[in-house]
C-alpha cells in the first residue's frame, strides 16, 4: 500500500482550514510539508499560522517546512518552490489550495476584488503549478490536486456571483488542460470539490447559518490523501467530490465528519 512517508507535498493556503487539515493527514505518514500561506503572524479574528501549523505537523510525525508566501507573487513563487525542493531533495506533490471569495453579484463586487480572486485563484493555481512541475515531473507518483469544483455552464452557477464563479472555474480549467498536457508523463493533475458545506472561516463569514449544517475539514483531508496516494498513472484529469472518493475507498459512515451529527447537511455549490 502506498504512504506519502518521505514524500515532499508543498500545501498552499495550509494556514487553516483545509490546508491545515491535509497537511496535517500527510504528516502522519512521516511526510516532507511545505505549508505556503501568507499568515506568518497571529490574525486578530482568524486562527493559525503557517508556524502554528507547522508545530503541529512536527507533533504529528511529519517534517515541516512553513514558508510565507503571496501566491501571486511570481518571484516569491518560484523562491518558494525551488527551497523546498532544495530542503527535501525535490516535490511529489502540489495541492493548490489557496483561494479568495467574494459571493457577490456583478454590480457589487469592487474590481480590487475581482483581481484577488483572479490573482489567487487562477492565476495563483496557474503559477504555483508551472513552478512545481519541473520537480514534478522527476517525481515517482507526481500529483497536482486543486481544490476546485466540477465544470459547469449552468446559468445558475454564475448570476448569483459571476467573478467568483469564473476564478474557481478558472482552476478547474488548469486541471482539465494540465492534465492531458502531462498525461504522457505520468503527472496525475485532479481537482477535488466537498458534497456538503466545510466548516472554514470562509463558511462562517458567508453563510454562518451553515456552520451547524456542515462536516469538518477532515473529509476533505482524507479524500484528499485516498487521491494523492493513488497511482499518478491510474487516474487524472477528474473532478473528484469528497464523499465519493471515501465511498470508493470503504468508507461507509461519514457522522465522524459532521460539525454537529444527525443535523441535516447544506450542500455546497456548483454541484446539482
């Protein structure tokens, strides 16, 4: 059975949340993280730190390497990417999931905003993945997993918030392209999306009726480790959900995952 033990996974926006959660899944298998976020300080209203994390991931098993990084930094990037490769001796495996959002409909949202959507979530999914591929591609079982959903083109995903509809999509596309461009070369590039709202900072801003109503950050992380350690050959360009790809590896009893178990679960969107 394959492990990520002494394996190299570089986690953009690691500081919290998902990020966290996944780093911390890969650390119990003795593996090399890069937590990549841009919270090197404590945040007066967020918690976590890309050196909270770190220790975390140290009590874990797992060798930390925590890194401030603004993914739209191009030089930062490419800095960022080239010592990690030079502290492990290389990279496995890239998840991007750093992300901006912004549910706002076209009259209300600034185009500040819209640029930092674009800029981390595209743009940002584009560059950190240009940067780790020529690493990846000396890899043994090489993954690019992006945290984004499903493509599509039904009206109804992108009225309600067509900026940030178009900058998730905008990383689904980096999946649907990477992954036939690196096909050949044994590169697996996935994306995964959650079936039920994730109890993050960014549920509790925008729908904090939701909270409640949603699973913890852990489904995705161990959805997440079932997709990177898979065979990179067996299976890429896909837009995998969560709860499926437990489904697929045995699980049955998915309660362990609810912020409050029993209550009716919310939907995330983008999926019908």
């Amino acid at each position: 059975m394959r492990t990520l033990k002494d394996k190299t996974i570089l986690i953009t926006g690691a500081s919290r949340g998902i990020g966290r959660a996944i780093a911390l899944r890969c650390a119990r298998d003795g593996a090399n993280v890069v937590i990549a976020a841009k919270t090197a300080q404590p945040h007066p209203k967020l918690q976590g730190t890309i050196h909270s994390v770190a220790a975390e991931v140290e009590a874990q098993g797992g060798r930390p390497l925590p890194l401030q990084l603004d993914i739209r930094d191009e030089a930062a990037v490419e800095a960022a990417v080239r010592q990690a490769a030079e502290t492990f001796g290389g990279i496995d495996a890239l998840v991007n999931n750093a992300s901006a959002i912004s549910l706002t409909g076209t009259l209300s949202t600034q185009m500040k905003r819209y640029d930092l959507m674009q800029g981390v979530n595209t743009r940002g999914t584009y560059l950190c993945s240009q940067a780790c591929l020529p690493y990846l591609l000396k890899a043994e079982n090489p993954h690019i997993l992006t945290l984004s959903p499903p493509l599509n083109l039904d009206p109804k995903w992108f009225a309600p918030h067509v900026a940030y509809t178009i900058a998730k999509y905008g990383m689904s596309l980096c999946t649907l392209g990477m992954a036939r461009e690196f096909a050949a070369q044994g590169v697996a590039v996935n994306s995964l999306w959650p079936r039920t709202t994730i109890a993050t900072a960014a549920v509790e801003v925008f729908f904090p009726e939701s909270v409640k109503a949603s699973r913890t950050p852990q489904i995705m992380a161990d959805a997440a480790y079932a997709i990177l350690t898979g065979d990179s050959r067996g299976s890429t360009g896909r837009f995998f959900v969560d709860e499926d790809v437990l489904r697929g590896a045995g699980v049955t009893d998915f309660e362990p995952y609810a912020v409050m178990p029993g209550a009716p679960l919310h939907a995330d969107i983008f999926l019908d």
